[in-house]
C-alpha cells in the first residue's frame, strides 16, 4: 500500500491510499505521463477493472478509443491521467 496526493486539474488535492493491482495501474499511468497506457502497450488482465476502482477514488483518468490492425483488428482503450501524483504526503 503507498499513500499518493492526488492533484486534479481545477479541483483541490486529496490523499489515497492504493494498493494491489490499482497500485500498479496507477503507477504505469504516471509513467506514461500524456502518451497514456493500453492494455497493448502495458498487459494486464482487468484494465478497466483498476481504472473503474481508481476512478471511484477519485482519481480523474480519460479513455480514449483507439483502433487498431493485426488479425484480429477492432478497437482499444488508451487510459490517461488527468492529475498530477506526487507518492506519499507531498503538497
């Protein structure tokens, strides 16, 4: 579990404590900075499922449908953070 300050554009800052595979989302969300992620480029078996849990915390994070090519072609979702994180207590 890691304690993050939260900081949403126009909206105050707030506290989360995350963990578990949110914590891991979270943390290539950060990463990715305004690339964003897909479960492409970072797999894992229940995206939506940890973005839905950060969004329930509050953590502002935008979907974008992307399609793409290959043998068996559709379409992706690209997850971006929409605040600026700091881990632990920072203001």
């Amino acid at each position: 579990m890691a304690l993050f300050t939260i900081h949403p554009e126009g909206s105050k800052p707030f506290k989360a404590h995350i963990k578990g595979r949110e914590l891991w989302a979270l943390d290539r969300l950060v990463q990715a900075g305004g690339k964003g992620c897909t479960p492409i480029t970072e797999p894992a078996p229940r995206w939506s499922a940890y973005v839905h849990k950060l969004r329930k915390m509050g953590i502002p994070i935008e979907t974008r449908h992307e399609k793409h090519g290959g043998p068996f072609p559709g379409t992706h979702a690209k997850y971006i953070l929409k605040a600026r994180v700091a881990k632990g207590d920072a203001a």
